[in-house]
C-alpha cells in the first residue's frame, strides 16, 4: 500500500522508507532462495578432488587417440573402475571408418546402475581424444592431450560412479554412464557426411544399442566440462529436442548456486554426441558444453585442439559445479511424484 505523505515531511523520511522497501524485497528474495534450496531432495557430495583425479588418471596414459597403446590402456582403465564401483559394464567394440578413409578399432564403454529398475538415465561423455591439434599454429599434426576435451567429463562419470557406489540409501531408478569412443576424428573443413566426420562412437551406439530397444528418460552428455571459468549456455540442438530437460538442470545448478557457470543464455547448435541420441535413438539428450559467450573469434575454451589442452587448464570449481548438480538432478528424479 502507497502513504501519502504531507509535505513537511522530509525528503530524508522518503529515503528511508524507500531503503525500507528495498531491504525488504531483498531479503524475501533471499529467503525464496533459501526455501528453493532448502526443498531439493538430499544428495550426496560430489568430490572435486576425486574428480580431478580421475581426469590426471586419464591424461597419464597420454593421448587417448584410438589404434595407440594409451587408447587401449585408457579404455581398460574404464572398464575396471566401472567395476570395482560395482557397475554392469558392457563393451561394444566396433571397427569406425573416418573421413579419410581409416579404420579405427573403437570400442564404447558402457557402465550401468541398478540395471533392474525399468526408469533410467543415461549420461555420456566422449572418452578418445583427438589425433592431430588443428588449432595449435606450431603443433597441427600432434595429437592433443585432451584434458578438458574428453577427459573432464569422463572424470566427473567416474566421481559419480564412486559416489553412487558408496550411497547406502540407493537410488529407485537406473543409470547408464556411456563413454563414447571415436567422437573426435572429424575435420569440419573436409568431411562431406553430416556429423563432418565426429561422432562415430554415438551413431554406432545409437543404431545399435547395448541392451535392444534400450531408451531413457532423458540424457545428458558432458563435453568440456573441466576448464577455468567455464561457462555453459543453453546448447541449440538441447533446446530444440529436449529443452524441458535443459530447465531441469538448469534450474538445479542455479538452486545449487552454480547460475555463474550454467548461463541462462541460448547458445549456437553445435554437432556433438547428443545429436545421434536424439536422431536415431529417439529419446532426449542435451549437451552440457563449455561455450565462450560474446567472443565472436572462439567458440571454445581458448585450448580446445591445441597440444595447451592438458591439466593446467582444469579446475576442480568447475568439475564441482557440474558434477554436484547433475547428482541432484538424479536424486530429484528419484522421488516420487506427489
């Protein structure tokens, strides 16, 4: 309600009481804040450190590049950490043809929980890295290190391995980590198929799915979700396909406090391992994908396909700031529907 006020009363009294108002609309935000926060469902912590690790881990082996010992080493490496967490894992090895004519010996890496319940999320990240830096004005024919570029999102998967593996309550429903392989092969500039060559592990697994007829309720796929300062706009194919799955997590990870990192802004389409899930497999993924936003000369992280992509460019804040809110967004999923 508007007081009138007569005039002898100061201009000082109007300030007050405005400042008043002010105060008071900022603490009910505040209090709104809290309450939103507050009312999510209980969740484990996501540990940062453990995360990072598991990034270090991936980077040691050295190039991820398939047909190279590291590849190999790297997907064994996957294969039992899946099952010392207690995961069903399949393999899927299949033989991928690039671009340029290659035969690559490739295999996707599947790692499933509580493989009984019928509802199930998928989470993906691709796992190879890519053979030749492109981007790097001194090294192009060197292989990238892959750190942030393959490596982070696989290393935010296996934290919440670990973490799902230690939760004694038990999540009521399913979730499958799948480690695409041969995703980073592709040359945009000469391939003449749709996905310009990337993308072969997530097509293969799409056509032919680990379990037949396999689907999920919804999909996330992580891509570059390790470097400093990382900022995640709304990816374009994620909101044409699955854009009720976009405010989901969205809106978790600005409940969890994370609004810095997962921007609300719409961001380019980009070609990644999502696409074949929505096109061919017929369900709704979305691409948590760092994205530099008002930069009209990179699109990426300032390392993307350089040799620079190593472990100087992550921060544990940013696997953090993924990594806890989809464990959220898993655990919201578990409660039932009042």
């Amino acid at each position: 309600m508007i007081h009138s006020c007569p005039l002898l009363r100061s201009l000082t009294l109007l300030l007050l009481m405005a400042g008043l108002t002010f105060s008071c609309q900022t603490r009910n935000s505040s209090d709104n804040t809290t309450e939103q926060t507050a009312a999510l469902p209980p969740a484990p912590n996501f540990n940062a450190d453990s995360a990072y690790a598991f990034v270090a881990r991936q980077v040691a082996f050295g190039p991820r590049v398939p047909n190279s010992a590291a590849h190999v080493q790297t997907g064994n490496y996957l294969v039992e950490t899946l099952k010392k967490y207690g995961f069903t894992v399949t393999e899927q090895p299949f033989t991928a043809t690039t671009y340029d004519g290659k035969k690559l010996n490739a295999r996707n890496i599947i790692g499933s929980y509580n493989p009984q319940a019928s509802k199930r999320i998928m989470l993906a990240s691709h796992w190879d890295s890519r053979p030749f830096a492109d981007a790097d004005s001194t090294q192009k024919n060197s292989p990238v290190p892959g750190a942030n570029d393959g490596a982070s999102g696989v290393g935010v998967l296996l934290e919440i391995a670990r973490v799902l593996s230690q939760d004694s309550t038990k999540l009521s429903l399913g979730v499958d980590l799948v480690f695409f392989d041969a995703e980073d092969w592709g040359n945009s500039a000469v391939a003449t198929d749709a996905y310009a060559g990337f993308c072969l592990g997530s097509q293969y697994w799409a056509a032919n799915r680990h379990i037949p007829n396999y689907t999920a309720y919804f999909g996330v796929l992580l891509d570059m979700v390790g470097a400093k300062g990382a900022t995640f706009p709304k990816e374009g194919y994620s909101t044409k396909n699955a854009n009720e799955v976009v405010r989901n997590v969205w809106t978790t990870a600005s409940q969890l406090g994370y609004s810095t990192y997962f921007i609300d802004q719409q961001g380019p389409s980009i070609t990644d391992d999502h696409v074949p899930v929505n096109e061919i497999a017929k369900f709704p993924m979305i691409d948590i994908i760092h994205m530099q936003v008002n930069n009209l000369s990179q699109t990426f992280f300032k390392e993307w396909h350089t040799t620079e992509d190593d472990m100087d460019t992550i921060d544990p804040a940013t696997l953090k700031a993924v990594g806890q809110t989809l464990i959220q967004v898993l655990y919201n999923e578990a409660q039932p529907v009042i």
